[in-house]
C-alpha cells in the first residue's frame, strides 16, 4: 500500500472543503497511510489561528494531528 504525505494546502483544503477536499477523504478513509510533517502541522495551526483565533488553532491542529501518522 503507498502512503501519501500531505502538505499544508492539502489539509487546509480538506478543513475549509475547497477543491480537492474529496481526494483527500478518499485517501484518508480507504486506508491509505498518511504523512504530515510537525511543520506542516504548525502551518495550520498558525494560518488558523491568524485567521480565526487562537482556539480555532488549536482545534485545527488537533483535527490534522488525528488524521495523520505524524
């Protein structure tokens, strides 16, 4: 089975439901290994929390950090 690694605009787009957002379901419900890297997840949590406050950060980077084997 491959694995993916998943990038900062990969998982903003599957947060805010932009294009792209359904492959990245796909990938994460059929079983496929996924990677995300502690930056990426500081990403998030920083381009969140700028945008919508700190516990929106917050509750950003604890969503990306279940769905990923970091």
């Amino acid at each position: 089975m491959r694995g993916f690694l998943l990038d900062t605009s990969a998982l903003l787009a599957l947060r805010d439901n932009e294009p792209g957002a359904n492959r990245i379901s796909e990938l994460l419900s059929d079983g496929s290994p996924c990677y995300g890297s502690f930056m990426t997840l500081m990403e998030v949590f920083y381009r969140v929390w700028n945008d919508e406050g700190e516990t929106a950060g917050c509750e950003a980077y604890a969503d990306c950090f279940t769905l990923l084997m970091v």
